[in-house]
C-alpha cells in the first residue's frame, strides 16, 4: 500500500472513523458479512467517494451460559450419560 494512506495501525487505533485516503470522517458503512471467523463491512467515504471493507476478526468467546447450569453440574450429568452407556454396552 503506498505511504501516503494510512496505515492499518493508523486505522486501527482511529476505530475505523476516518478514510484512510482523504482522511475525512465523514464516511458510510454498509451491512456485515460474516464467514465464522471474520466479518467485514463495505465502507465509503461521502468525500472523495473511495470504497474499502473493514475487517474484524473472531477472537473468542464470552459470558458462556450453559443453561444456567453449573460446571458441577454439567461434569454430573456427564458422568452419568457416561455410565448409562457403560450399563448398556454390559448388556447381552
Ligand atoms: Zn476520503
């Protein structure tokens, strides 16, 4: 990419609110695309009219809500599905 556009660190470290040709933030986003890991979105800049897409990358998981179950209780009824298994294979 030539120098006198911003950099992604540049980019980044604005939060995507300014265009990195003209550096105007007067900019219009488009909806997300997710593919699972990433997402991007189409944005433009209302001045000198460049197009470019953000890209967002997948970095986790958080607030993880087992059905209100405990990890108690989850390796409890996974010892128990495991040993009815076990009774069910012991059957002739
Ligand atoms: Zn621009």
């Amino acid at each position: 990419m030539p120098e006198e556009y911003m950099s992604d660190e540049e980019y980044i470290t604005l939060g995507s609110s300014a265009c990195p040709v003209c550096r105007s933030t007067n900019i219009g986003y488009d909806s997300l695309d997710c593919d699972g890991k990433y997402m991007s979105q189409p944005v433009e800049c209302e001045d000198c009219h460049s197009t470019w897409y953000d890209i967002y990358k997948l970095e986790g998981y958080a607030d993880l809500d087992v059905h209100g179950k405990t990890r108690e209780a989850e390796l409890q009824a996974l010892e128990a599905w495991r040993l009815e298994r076990l009774a069910m294979q012991q059957q002739p």
